[in-house]
C-alpha cells in the first residue's frame, strides 16, 4: 500500500509559470520513453511515489509515449489505482497530441477531430475525467492554427483539460498561436520546448523572453540530452544504456563518439567542482535562468531519480562556471 510522506514538499522548488496560477516543481517528471511495454511495471511505479514523495507532483506524459503508444498512459493509469490516485487534486497531469497515433487522415497532426479523439482516448488510459494541461503537441503548417486552437478551447469547455500548453513551437508559431488563444479567452500557460547544453536553439530564438513577454511559462525537455549529458558514457557504453537498446530512437551507440567522451570528462571536471554529477549540472544549467519554470526528468532506475533530486542542493552557477563551460561546448 502506497504511503504519501508528509514532508514531500520541504525540499522541493517550485516556480510559476509567468503570472499565471499554475506553479510546477522546478523537476517534473516524464513518461517519455521508459514507461514502455518492456518496462517492469513495479520498478515503474516505485519511481512514480519516489518522485512524489519528494515534490515532483507534475507528471508529464503523451498519447503516443511507450513503447507502444499510449503504454504509457496505460500504465501511468493503473499506477493511479494502486495508491496514487487518492492524491488527484495535489497532482499536475499532462498529456499531448500531435504524433502519429492511428491511421487515416485523422491520426496525426493538428485537426479538431484529431485532438479531441485523442484525448477522449488518453483519459480512458488513465482513467481520469480531466488533465491539468492538454498540449498541442507540434505546430501543424498544414491545418489552420484557429482551427487547433479552437479545438483547445473547447477542450477545456468541455472539463478535459483545466490548461493548454503549445509543445515544439518556436516564438513565432508561440505569438501567433497566443493571440488567437488570448482571444478566444483559453487559459494558456507553458510550451515545452527541447533544451540543453547540447541544444541550445531556444536561445536564438529568444524563446524563453517571448514566453515572459506573454505571462506564461516553459518547461523544457531532453536536458540530459537523451542521456549523454551523464557520467554514463565517459569511458563506454554500458550494456544496460539505452544507447545498447535496440527500440532507442534518438540515442544510438554511434552517437557516442570520442569527442562526445572528451567532452563529458571535461565537463565532469567542472561538476565535481560543484559537488555534483554531470548529469545533475546539466539539470541545474537549463534551470539556470528564473524563466524556466521546470525542467523534465525521465529515469529507469530510483537510483537515477536519486540522483537527479540531489540537483536541488546546487542550482546556482558563477559567472566564472558559465564561461568555463560554454568555453568546454564550443570545443564540441
């Protein structure tokens, strides 16, 4: 049986998302890719209540996250009816659609009809009568983005959802899309863009200040850069890595180079400075700048999770830590 601690929230941060009344632990937790079929469901689930147990209440998941699609949500589901759900209304929930799901012109992208089959089905998974945050889940250049936002806004007429969210949008589609929204009067409040030492296009785009300049938050995702930012490959590819798995879809064992290894022994030398991991530096660094609401962390192990908690001890970086750092990546 499921036990809450009562000191959950002595440790954790949390930020608002711009001037909106949504606030978010500064780590929020994902489904993305290790809530899958080939997942062992109790070690899944003990790293749900591990990560409650110590704040994280914002539970990030899509309709297409699994292995297979909509696994996830599945499984997120039935974690809820084991013990957690007792907890709903301290729980932030999140789900998405915008990624092929099913065939037919009705599947995929941004279509009123898409979004609202997508979400009836999501709930269902998880046996939920509404989410915290829907999310478009990419902008769709080929539907008219009134049309998706309507559906948004209906969404949340309807009960579905209490907040929409805009993922893998840049500032531009971001502007377009809130003043439709704004419009249509529907509460708005993060995108949820990719983000880390290694992907850094946000910046450019001025994402975060566009975010600011519009009331609203961000939530980044891929800080660890699907897990090369860690001291894991250093020296190797450990046979239990995603790089080794064979489903991986964005990490493969080509991807860890010897120039990708110099640079983590680098940047591991910076971290121990600061008394941390790399894994934890690069989680505090995409956190570095107070428009950031909250960065995503999905883990296979507690131990992993452990550690990404113990990031909170050292969020803060000197001016002399950046440059050295920046000066490290720009080598990469």
């Amino acid at each position: 049986m499921f036990q809450a601690n009562p000191a959950r929230y002595d440790k954790m941060i949390f930020r608002r998302a711009g001037k909106t009344g949504l606030k978010l632990p500064v780590l929020s937790f994902g489904l993305w890719q290790n809530f899958g079929a080939d997942n062992d469901y109790e070690t899944c689930k003990a790293m749900i209540y591990q990560a409650f147990n110590n704040g994280i209440i914002h539970f990030d998941l899509a309709n297409n996250y699994g292995p297979p699609a909509g696994f996830a949500e599945s499984m997120f589901g039935r974690i809820l009816d084991d013990g957690l759900r007792a907890y709903r209304d301290e729980l932030i929930i999140s789900t998405k659609a915008g990624y092929y799901m099913w065939p037919g012109p009705y599947g995929d992208f941004g279509s009123r009809k898409y979004l609202m089959a997508s979400l009836d089905q999501s709930l269902k998974r998880m046996g939920l009568d509404y989410v915290d945050i829907f999310y478009h889940h990419r902008f769709d250049d080929g539907t008219d983005l009134y049309e998706t936002m309507l559906a948004l806004r209906d969404i949340v007429l309807q009960g579905k959802a209490i907040y929409v969210g805009l993922s893998n949008y840049n500032s531009e589609q971001l502007k377009r899309a809130h003043h439709i929204l704004d419009e249509l009067h529907v509460p708005y409040v993060i995108t949820q863009p990719s983000y880390s030492m290694l992907n850094r296009w946000i910046e450019r785009d001025g994402l975060l200040d566009t975010q600011d300049k519009l009331g609203v938050g961000t939530i980044c995702f891929s800080a660890l850069a699907q897990g090369k930012l860690t001291n894991k490959y250093i020296t190797g590819i450990p046979e239990d890595s995603r790089a080794k798995k064979a489903h991986s879809m964005w990490l493969k064992e080509k991807d860890i180079t010897p120039a990708l290894q110099s640079m983590l022994k680098e940047l591991d030398a910076v971290a121990k400075k600061r008394g941390q991991s790399i894994a934890q530096m690069a989680l505090a660094w995409v956190l570095r700048n107070p428009k950031m609401t909250s960065t995503l962390i999905s883990t296979s192990k507690i131990e992993q999770l452990d550690e990404n908690l113990k990031t909170l001890d050292n969020l803060s970086f000197t001016e002399e830590e950046i440059k050295e750092i920046d000066l490290i990546l720009s080598h990469f």
